[in-house]
C-alpha cells in the first residue's frame, strides 16, 4: 500500500488525512499534539508530532512516503516544499504561500518530482476547471466568485476562519491584481464592492482578492480575468476601518518597551471570535463564469457550487471543498494520471484530458457538487 504523509492536521488537513487513509497508508505530522488527537477515531491514521518549521526535521520525517501533502499555514508553505522537493518527494500543496512557487520549478525538474501547488478550491478548483477549458475554446473572460461563510451570522463579524487568521487577515491588505484587457490591473484589496444575489443564499457581497495567483502567468491569452471574495454585506466597512487604523499592520510598535506588530495583536484577538465551534455549520459558495469562442461560435460556461457542512461526518464544508480536490490530485499523482516533473499549478492538472471528469466525479462522490450549466 502506497504511503502519504500530510503536513499539518488543522481542519483542512485533518479531513485530507481521513479521506485518503481510505485507500493509503496516511500518516498526519503536526506540531501539537492536541491537534493530533482528533485522529484518536480514526485508528488506521499514524501520528508525529514534530516542529515542521526545521527543515532537518522534515527532510527526515518524509524520506519513507510515496506522496507529501502539504497543509501549512502560508508562512511556511514555502520553505516546506522546497525542503520536499529536495528531498525528491512528489508533492500536492493547499498552503497560501505569499511567494510565487513557480520559481521552485527548477529545482522540482532537477529533482525529477511532481509537485501541484495551490490545489484547493480557489485557487485550486477554478483553476482546474480554466485550465480544461482553455484547451478546448478561445477563452475571452474568465470570472471566480467564491467565499466561506457561517451559516449563522453572528455579530459582529459575521465570518468565521477556518485557515490560519493571519493568512486570512493578508487577503484584506495584499493589493488585488486581475486582468483587464491583457493588462494587469492593481487595486487595493476589499476595492469594488458589489452586491451578488443568489438564490439558495441570498444576497452578499463581493470585491476584488488577490486569488489569480499563477493564472497571470500562465494564461497570458486570456484578455479578462478576475477573482471576488464573497463575504456577508457591511463587512467591507469594519474591515477597511480595522486595516486603516493600522490593525493589520506588520511594522512593530513600542508598548512600554516591548516591540509589538499589531498583526500578532489583531490575529490573537480575532482567531477565539473567528474560530468555528463544534458543531457550528458552514457552507461554501462559489460561481465561475468562463465565456469566449468554441469550434467558431460564442460559448458560455458556468460552474455554480454550494457545498454546506456535513453533518453525519461532522466535517466543515471549507475542509471538504478544499481538502478533496487536493486529495483527487493526491490520487491522480499516486496513479499515475499527473506526472509532469516541475512545480505546477492546478490549471495544468485541468489541461489533460479526463482530469477535471476525474476530479468532479472523484468530488461528486463525496457530496461536493459542481452544476456546470452550457450556454452555446
């Protein structure tokens, strides 16, 4: 039996972990040990508590496994895949990292691993999905709504984190990028509110995130593209007023005598109020809509996904979006259906052909519905 070893047991590497220990040896590495107790139902999960910070450590750790997933908060999902690439391990990655992966594609070739960076649900899926139909069709836009929410809107913040709040917390400062006409556009983040109705839900409210990611890089043919966060309306306002009074900031400042960066205040505050109870439900929107030329006529696709907690299994609806795309991909490397050395981002994985089927059907299964809906 093929082994995996997963870096990180949070809520989304947790649900990694129990998905794939159904067909593969799985082993989860975390840094707590609390965390890793979740796993005490699930016998069949090996545990290691170890700092994975320590690039000895974790040379170590994944030297006997077949497969690595990486599971991290974004500060260290760098550093991680550099070391497994290192180590020649093939990987599949959902942390956010800030920097730009692809650089590591050297490396990862040299190496001769397969390595899909970003493969959650966006970036990830969307991603997947563009990268498919961009083989099939002159792609002309490309535009990604998608957001997490509680299912109960609790004041005052209405939002509840299931990722590491400072990764959280970066998408409300990092300038948004899309693209307008080939070229790249620049704006702050939380910039362009607009109010999106949908039916199952109701009405929230979107602005520009810097969610493109790689797309900027590797899809240079597409003329528009632009991704929006989907958040409860009047949550714009605290969060510009929270960001402008500078609680977001990482420039130290002097509190009777201690250097202190208001982001380690703000996140430390926040996580308790952000944090998802046991039992809490959540549930995750999203629209892709892709428009362009097929077989010389105008074609329009749109992908519409409303995933919500599952209840029997107790698990959040953000884990299930994004954890089983990354453990599809996690199949697709292990069987040999992705293989291409170098450090890919998912829109590569789409454009094989039969992947994005495999990936829906692979999602399907496990309740995570995709509706395509085909305007031609």
């Amino acid at each position: 039996m093929k082994k995996i070893i997963v870096l990180g047991a949070g809520l989304v590497g947790s649900a990694i972990a129990i998905d794939l220990s159904k067909n593969y040896d799985v082993t989860s590495v975390d840094l707590h040990a609390d965390t890793l107790k979740k796993f005490q139902n699930h016998p069949k999960i090996k545990t290691i508590q170890a700092d994975l910070s320590s690039s000895e450590n974790l040379k170590r750790i994944v030297k006997d496994f077949d497969l690595v997933v990486g599971a991290v908060p974004g500060f260290m999902g760098y550093p991680a895949m550099k070391t497994v690439i290192q180590s020649g391990k093939n990987m599949v990655d959902i942390s956010f990292m800030a920097e730009d992966f692809i650089q590591l594609d050297g490396l990862a070739k040299k190496h001769q691993v397969t390595v899909v960076a970003d493969c959650g649900v966006a970036p990830g899926m969307g991603n997947i999905i563009l990268g498919h139909h961009n083989k099939k069709m002159g792609v002309k836009s490309y535009e990604c709504l998608v957001g997490g929410l509680p299912v109960v809107r609790e004041w005052p913040y209405e939002y509840k984190a299931v990722f590491s709040p400072i990764d959280v917390i970066e998408e409300y400062t990092r300038p948004a990028r899309f693209i307008q006409n080939y070229e790249m556009v620049t704006k702050e983040a939380l910039s362009d509110p607009e109010l999106i109705h949908f039916e199952e839900i109701g009405t929230l409210e979107s602005w520009n995130s810097d969610g493109l990611r790689s797309l900027m890089q590797t899809m240079k043919n597409i003329p528009n593209m632009i991704e929006k966060t989907l958040r409860y309306p009047g949550c714009i306002e605290y969060l510009k007023v929270l960001r402008e009074s500078g609680f977001f900031s990482y420039e130290e400042i002097d509190i009777d005598g201690k250097k202190i960066r208001p982001i380690d205040i703000t996140a430390k505050l926040l996580f308790p109020k952000w944090q998802l109870k046991e039992g809490e439900e959540d549930f995750t929107i999203m629209r892709i809509v892709i428009e362009g030329i097929e077989n010389g006529s105008p074609a329009k696709y749109i992908y519409h996904l409303l995933d919500k907690f599952d209840r029997e299994t107790q698990t959040i609806s953000m884990a299930r979006t994004t954890g089983y795309t990354c453990a599809a991909v996690a199949n697709l490397i292990l069987d040999n259906g992705f293989s291409k050395p170098g450090v890919n981002p998912p829109e590569f994985v789409g454009e094989d052909d039969g992947n994005l089927t495999y990936i829906l059907k692979y999602l399907e299964e496990r309740g995570v519905i995709y509706q395509k809906e085909s305007i031609i």
